[in-house]
C-alpha cells in the first residue's frame, strides 16, 4: 500500500452514491481510487519535488484532459 496513502475515514464514502454512468465533469474535489502503472524515473521525479506528488501527477493530467477538450469544441 502506498505509504503516504491517509484515508479519511470521517468522510462518508462516495462509491455508495456514484451513479452507474459518470457524469461528464465530477463534482470539484471528487476522487476516486485507483491503480495506475507508472514509469518509476516519471515517478520519482514527482516524488522527487516533496510530498503531495499525486496531487501534481493529478494537475498535469488534468491540464492535459482541458487542452484535449478545448481542441475538441474548437474542432467542432
């Protein structure tokens, strides 16, 4: 398990209230769990910069995904 993992066990969990078919933009500040296979030196790198790695591994998928929709509505 991923040592810097802290779960919040005060928070209610979401996975009860997910409908079956996501919506297309989540709530600000919904996460989900996952597991992803990551290239340990791109890992490191983020690890790298201190504690919060997810977070910015997070922000530059997301800043990927807005540019990637933005090509999309300008395409169409």
């Amino acid at each position: 398990m991923n040592k810097e993992y802290e779960p919040d066990w005060d928070q209610p969990s979401l996975q009860s209230h997910m409908p079956a078919v996501e919506p297309k933009a989540a709530p600000s500040g919904a996460k989900q769990i996952v597991t992803i296979r990551l290239d340990v030196d791109m890992l490191d790198w983020f690890k790298a910069a201190g504690p919060g790695y997810q977070t910015r591994i997070n922000q530059v998928l997301r800043e990927h995904m807005d540019a990637q929709r933005a090509l999309e509505v300008d395409g169409n």
